[in-house]
DNA sequence: GGAAATATGTGTTATAAAACATAATCAGCG
DNA sequence: CGCTGATTATGTTTTATAACACATATTTCC
C-alpha cells in the first residue's frame, strides 16, 4: 500500500482547527474553549461511541476519518455518514439531548477534541454565530440524509455503488494524482455505505474495473473516467 | 366518509399556537412577530413549494396536514416527511440557505403562517432559548431520518408498510374512538411513503385485513391489533 | 514462520418485489 | 345522468439482488 498522504496527520492539530467554532468566538469565549476540553487519540478499528450511549460532551474530528454506522434488522450495518476533519462527531445526539441513534468507529487514526456540554451551552448562549453554524450544519445533513434515503432505495446496485464512490470523492477528495480516492475501505464497509451485500459489492467494482470507469488495487481506487461513473450513478 | 374530527380545525390558529416559537419570546419580541408575519390557507392538493424554490420567510403549520416528497428516478415519489400542526414546513431549507430540496403538498386544508427571513433572523440573534428549539427540531429530524433510510432499506414490505401505519399513528393519532388513523392517504400515497409500488401497498394493505391486524374502508383504516402491527414491523 | 482468522472473489440458486396486464369501482363534471 | 379519468384491486411474469456455497488471497498474531 503506498504512502496515505493526508496534510491533517502531518502536523498535530489543536482547538483552534475546528473553524466552524473557534473562528466564530471572541477572545475571552477562546480562552474558556482552550482551556475546557479534552483531546484524545484513537487508532484504527476503536469504538468512539456505541449506539444507545448519551453524549456528555460535543465532539470535534482534529484528524482521522470515521465512519458512522447504524446496525440493521438483517445483521447487515448501514453507514449512514462518513466523517472527515474538522468536523462534529455525534452531535445529533448531543444536540437532540438523547442517546446515539448510531455508533462511530475510526477508520483512520484520530484526534478527537471533547467539549463538555456546560461549555458548549454556555457558548451557544452567548454566540449567536456558534448557533448559526450548528443550525446550519444540521439542516445540511438533514438534507443529505433524504437524498441517500431516496438514492439508496431507488437506485439500482450500480448506481447505488457509482454514487457512493462519488460522495467519497466529495468527502476525502483524490490523493495528489488527482484519481486515487483519499479513502481505503473494506469491500464490506462499500457495501454497508451502498445498502447492498459485500459480494454485490466486490462484483459491481469487478464489473466498473472492466468497463474502465475505475482501477482496483487492494484498497485503493482510482477513478479514471468519473463522467461515465456520473452517468451511472444518474441512470440509477 | 365520518367527519373528521380535527381539534385543530374548530378554531382558526393563530401565530401565537406556534409554541415552539412564541411561547420562548418576550413581550417585546411577540409584538415584533405578531405584527411581521402572514397568514395563508391552502387548499387539499396545492402546492406549498416545490423543489427548487429558495423559502424567503418560515413557514410555520398551524393547521392541515402536508406531505413533503422528494420526486424519485424511477419516477417514484419518496415521501419524507409527514407534517403536523403545530411545527415548521421546509425549514430546512430556510436554515441551510439553500434551495428545497423536496416538494410540499397538502394533504388537508391548512393555515399556514410565514415569517420573513430577516424577522427569523433577528430574533434567533436575540433569543437564544429559539435557536436551541430549532437545533433540537433539527437534530430529532435527522435522527428519524437516519433510522428510516435504514428501514426503508433493509425491511421487507409487510415490515416498511406496518412501520409507516405505526409512524402516522405517532404524528397524527387516532379519531376519538381510539383505533382509526387521524389520517386519510391515498394508496399511492401510503406506497410512496413506505417505499413501495402502489400495487402491493394495496396487496399489503389486503393481507393485513385478512390477519384481522386492521380494517379499511376506502381510506379509512383501523388498527385493530397494535401489537401484532408492531410485531411485524419489527420482524421486517 | 506457519496456523488461524479475515477479506476478497466468483459461480449458482432462491426469492422478494417490481413490472405488466386487466378489471372493477369510484369521483368529478359537462 | 352517463361519460371520463383516477383510484383500487388482483392475477401473472420478470428481474434484480440477496442468499448460499466455496475457492483463494491476505493479514494477524502466536
């Protein structure tokens, strides 16, 4: 497997990464920030929060990749978000003041930064951007979340797998060639984020390998004719 | 058809039903939102806003029933919400800024109320007790919203179409008598909610009768046995 | 370094649900 | 009031995809 360059890991990222809250703060909200919150490492494959699990703290993603899965009737897990820096972990939850509804596992190693929830409340109190910004990130992941439940219902297999190999693209972006996807996944983990089984799964990126939408090596994808793998996730 | 009894109905809502607004306002702030905002009625089958438009106010429910939908590929509709008075109509939208993404229609008559986006704005900047109301409408949305992409997906029909009798069973309740749906659908319409085709929600429908799980007449629908309904939701 | 576990790959069969076809019933309306 | 279109109903065929079975890599770790 070649070098996994990510500019997140090279160096250590702090508070100060996550924009979408520190950005927004005055100096004296910053200084309360720096000085009340935890950071934690995670590796690869560890739970950072089980289903049915109440939030105490918000959590920001400093580095890593994590995927967020829900456990399904038929033993087969859904991914319902792929998560990249910098952004909330589990912050549904948090904010709708109730268990997970998911669980979160790392697929790459992270940083996780915990703020505890009397500071969060305290900040959404007094900053009005800071709410801004939570409302808005929600109502962009609630529209995201009909779009998939419509897209992972309707399409057919090949147009379920081409869009997800898309919003991956969308998510992690490509590696400095500009075509090998910035994410390694399982067979089985495609499968769990395009609502199909894991042999549907290696089969359809058998049958794109040979249509030479895309190149498979292990993990590693390259998508070499992304109009065609558009057309695909469009026809459905 | 018997009458609908409808609460909500026998005397005309006014913005101050709105609780999850109103009511966290201070004196001076339900002065400014009681003189800056509109009332509109639909009728059955207009059209609220469709996808595409850009909302310019709130649009609050404070009467009716309104279905929002999402047009699918294979020309299937997906109905992702099912609205309820008192609550928010395509705020989601409004707070992600962004154009609708679904289409709302009315199921039965409404009264609806828009605020102008410059008033929403003003008084999230000054009441905080309203932004949290809207991050936590926000935050319970999206966990339904998670739970039925997994649903919809992974349930089989008896299982998608129990679940959606038990969904409209939790937003709009039963008549007085305690066991028929406050809710009159279309076939095409309970399909289009359960991810179906129209035919076996009707053939669905049919074999629910014949278990005695519920009765229907035309589209008034019974539960006769809750248990059993929630039994076959949960098998799949 | 080798055994065990895990992940990947491929062919075959079974089946749930869509697609199609065709009535029957109901609602609207000139 | 009877025509027209929408809705409801039901039987038959087709098909996409899950389920199963098994082979082969690849990683893990003792």
């Amino acid at each position: 497997m070649p070098q996994r360059t990510d500019k997140s890991l090279n160096s250590e990222p702090t508070i100060k990464d996550i924009k979408q809250i520190y950005d927004v703060l005055t100096d004296e909200e910053k200084l309360k920030l720096e000085n009340n919150h935890k950071v934690k490492h995670f590796k690869k494959n560890e739970v950072i929060y089980e289903e049915g699990e109440v939030p105490d703290s918000l959590l920001c993603l400093g580095s890593g990749k994590v995927k967020v899965y829900k456990v399904g009737f038929g033993g087969r897990d859904q991914i319902v978000r792929m998560a990249n820096p910098t952004s909330f972990i589990g912050y549904r939850a948090f904010f709708a003041e109730g268990p997970h509804v998911a669980s979160a596992v790392v697929i790459e190693p992270c940083t996780i930064f915990y703020i505890p929830k009397t500071i969060v409340f305290e900040l959404l109190e007094c900053n009005h951007q800071f709410s801004l910004n939570i409302i808005r990130s929600l109502a962009q992941e609630l529209g995201f979340s009909r779009y998939r439940t419509v897209t992972l219902t309707q399409k057919h297999i090949r147009g379920r797998l081409a869009e997800s190999l898309l919003v991956l693209k969308e998510i992690y972006g490509f590696e400095d060639d500009g075509m090998t996807l910035n994410v390694y996944l399982s067979r089985e983990d495609l499968a769990n984020f395009s609502n199909m089984t894991t042999s549907n799964a290696i089969r359809t990126l058998s049958t794109f390998v040979n249509e030479k939408v895309i190149t498979v090596d292990g993990r590693i994808i390259k998508i070499l004719d992304i109009e065609t793998l558009e057309r695909i996730s469009k026809l459905g």
